[in-house]
C-alpha cells in the first residue's frame, strides 16, 4: 500500500515542479476550506469561488509557506483574508466583524437539504443553527471543532489575541445554544 | 453565559490549570446541578463534532487546475527569465572584452617606457562604409524603434488610466 504523502512532502513535490502534487493537496483540504468560505460568505455559490480563489492564492504563494505553522492554519488565514475582501467587494449586509450584537439573516435556506428525515437530524438543525450565527463566531466554530485548530492557531488565523478568540468560542457556543434551541421551538410550534 | 458554564466548558476544552481541574472534576462527583450541566454540554460537543463538513463541487479540484493554469498562461513574458540564456549572453560579451583587451594589449609596444603613448591600434576604415544609404537605413531604423517605444509607453499608461 502506497504511504500517503505529509502536506510538506506534497508541497515540496509541486515547488520541485510537480504541479499535479497540488490537486492532492487540494482535494485533502477542499472540504474544510469550503466550508469555511461557507462560515463567512453564507452562500455556497460564493463559497465555491471564495475557496477556489484562495487555492489560487495559495499555489502562488507556495514559495513563501515559511513551515513555521502547519499548512492547514496558513491555508485558512489566506481563506480568512480573501473571505474578508469578498465581503467588502460585494458589500453584503456590511457590518463590523467584531460587532458581535449584529446577527447575519441565512438569506437562501434552500442551500440546506430539504430532505424530510435530514430535517428532522440534529446536525440539520446544527448546521442551521451555524448558518445563523455571526460570521466571525461561526468560523471559530468551524476552525475549533472541524478544522482541529489551537486557540493560538484560530488567533493567527484571524488575526486576534487568543484570549479574544477564548472568549468569542464560549460566546459562540453559547449562541449556538440560543439559536438551536429557538429553532427547535419554532420546529414543536409547526407540528403543533 | 453563567460562570458555571463556563468553568465547565475550559475544564472540557482542557483549558484550565492542573488544580481547577481537580476542583471541577470533584463538583461535576458530588454537585448534581454541575453534573447536569456537564453532562448536558457534553453532550452538546458531541454533536458539533458530528457535524459534516460542506462538500464542494464535483469538478472543484478540476476547477482550481484550471484557474492555476489560466493564471500561469495569462503571467507576462517578462516574468519568464531564463537565467541560462543570460548567462550566455553575459560569457559571449565578457569573452569578447576580453579577447579584444588581450589583443590591445598584445600589441602595445612597451619598448618607449619614457613617455606615456597611447597605443597605436589598426582598426579598419570604417569611413568606407558610412555612405548616405547605410546612414539613413540607419536613422530609418532609429525612427521606427522609437515609434514602436513610445506606442509600447502610451499603451502602458492608458491601461494604468483604465
């Protein structure tokens, strides 16, 4: 059985010239810098080409990848960035990203599986529930628990001190729990 | 949030001291409002995590190639350096110096050390060759490598403009 490839084997393949060692690389971190993109843009139209620009970024900047973090906290700071100036450029519902009283409306539920037995599963309600939440407090989420970054690692992601990022993750969770729960009553009132 | 929360959730995160631990770990025993809650947010963890990351596009990693390779074709020439060519370059010009220096100093003759003489050098007659054609050949080609420079320069600064 073939060993599979470290992200710094992979990336001194594609700096040596081996350009399709970068699809490997892509198709191992697609799926959480998408979802990411998702965390901040709230669309997955957006969120695609938000992660595909950032893949863009990232290829060019593979030269100046300095080793000193993992490759993953690099990728989701260029992911943070580029996220960052979508927002700006398309002036969605613009709002201070550290004006944690200001919530963000999920616009397009239909992105969500409307499955009827999905519907009914706690992650749906989960997944919900993050779509709902801040931008800033859905991507801590997201880095924390998917993306199994240190608090030191989310703070030079998004450019915070890690006390900052400490309290935004209690916060978070904790309206999280706010938002789940009024889902859920929401939910209990229609089939009522 | 209360503090209770709190406590409990540095205690699950592993964000909390040594000691706080022991000391949180013997409330969550004996304390059955702080086992509720413990046993409530553990709970609540468990279900973040079982969260499913969002699955991009089928074509995505295609996609990202493509752009790369867009991106690489649409990199102006200029950027392209072949270091070897220059280098060649660099060797024929410092060989031709210095052939030409070697053949200079060959024939200086060093025989009239008294009084500084600059050296007497064949070089062909040139004269021959400049007749009115050659010059304005010359001036013509001057002119059009001029022309081609400034439409290179307005061309530059009206894109800069846009």
């Amino acid at each position: 059985m073939q060993k599979e490839l470290s992200d710094i084997e992979l990336i001194k393949q594609v700096l040596a010239g081996h350009q399709s060692a970068y699809a490997d690389l892509v198709k191992r971190h697609q799926r959480y810098v998408f979802t990411l993109a998702i965390r901040f843009v709230k669309n997955r139209e957006n969120a695609e080409e938000v992660a595909q620009d950032c893949f863009v970024k990232a290829y060019k900047a593979l030269g100046s990848f300095q080793q000193q973090s993992k490759f993953s906290t690099w990728l989701y700071t260029i992911v943070y960035t580029t996220s960052m100036t979508f927002l700006r450029k398309k002036k969605l519902n613009t709002y201070s990203i550290d004006d944690d009283a200001v919530f963000m409306e999920v616009k397009n539920q239909t992105e969500f599986k409307t499955d009827q037995t999905e519907q009914k599963s706690q992650t749906f309600y989960i997944n919900l529930a993050i779509s709902k939440l801040l931008p800033d407090d859905a991507a801590i989420m997201t880095l924390f628990y998917q993306g199994e970054q240190s608090l030191e690692e989310i703070a030079a992601v998004m450019e915070m001190e890690t006390n900052t990022v400490k309290v935004k993750l209690h916060r978070a969770r904790h309206r999280l729990k706010e938002k789940l729960e009024s889902l859920l009553k929401e939910e209990v009132r229609e089939l009522l | 949030m209360n503090e209770i929360e709190e406590k409990l959730w540095n205690y699950i995160d592993g964000f909390c001291t040594e000691e706080e631990q022991k000391t949180i770990s013997q409330r969550i025993e004996k304390d059955e409002n702080y086992r509720r809650k413990y046993a409530e947010l553990l709970a609540f963890q468990e279900n973040i995590n079982a969260i499913d990351l969002e699955e991009p596009s089928m074509g995505f990693t295609f996609k990202v190639m493509e752009n790369i390779r867009s991106e690489q074709a649409r990199v102006p020439l200029k950027t392209h350096i072949n270091h070897r060519i220059i280098g060649v370059i660099a060797a024929f010009f410092i060989f031709s110096i210095l052939l030409l220096l070697g053949y200079i100093f060959a024939n200086i003759s060093w025989s009239h050390a008294v009084a500084i003489k600059l050296p007497q050098i064949n070089l062909p007659a040139v004269n021959s060759y400049l007749n009115p054609v050659v010059i304005k050949g010359f001036l013509f080609f001057d002119v059009v490598l001029g022309l081609f420079f400034l439409d290179h320069y307005f061309r530059k600064w009206f894109f800069e403009k846009k």
